[in-house]
C-alpha cells in the first residue's frame, strides 16, 4: 500500500477492531441489524470502524475494510 492516508487508516482500524473484538463490542452485519435501533451506540462493525478510520485520516474505506474482512472473517 503506497497511499500514507489509507496506511494510517488502515493502522488505526485495525487497533480499533482488536479493541472492540476484545471487548464484546465486534459485531457481525446480522448482529448490527438486530440490535442498531436498541444499542448501536457501543458497538462497532468492520464497515463503521473503515469508514471511521478513513474519514479521520483521508484514506480509502474501500481498501481498508478489504484489509479488515480479511483479518477479522467471522465480522465480515
């Protein structure tokens, strides 16, 4: 990866996802859908931790939920 914004996306989503998997907050997509109106607030998915990640940074969503899919398979 050559673009430094989506490295440094991509760095920060992963250290958020280790977080959030360790602390029960991890969801899978179903899992999101059931519980987005009740307690959305604190949980995160691979897609919200990117999106977040890249926003901060200016690097590219797509290319950083591709790297999370691929380390975090049971969440994608």
């Amino acid at each position: 990866m050559h673009d430094p914004a989506t490295r440094r996306a991509l760095d920060q989503a992963l250290q958020l996802a280790r977080e959030c998997h360790d602390r029960h907050r991890l969801l899978k997509p179903f899992e999101a859908m059931a519980v987005a109106c009740k307690d959305g607030h604190s949980t995160e998915t691979l897609y919200s931790i990117a999106r977040n990640a890249a926003f901060a940074t200016g690097g590219d969503v797509d290319i950083v939920l591709k790297h999370l899919e691929h380390a975090w398979p049971d969440f994608a």
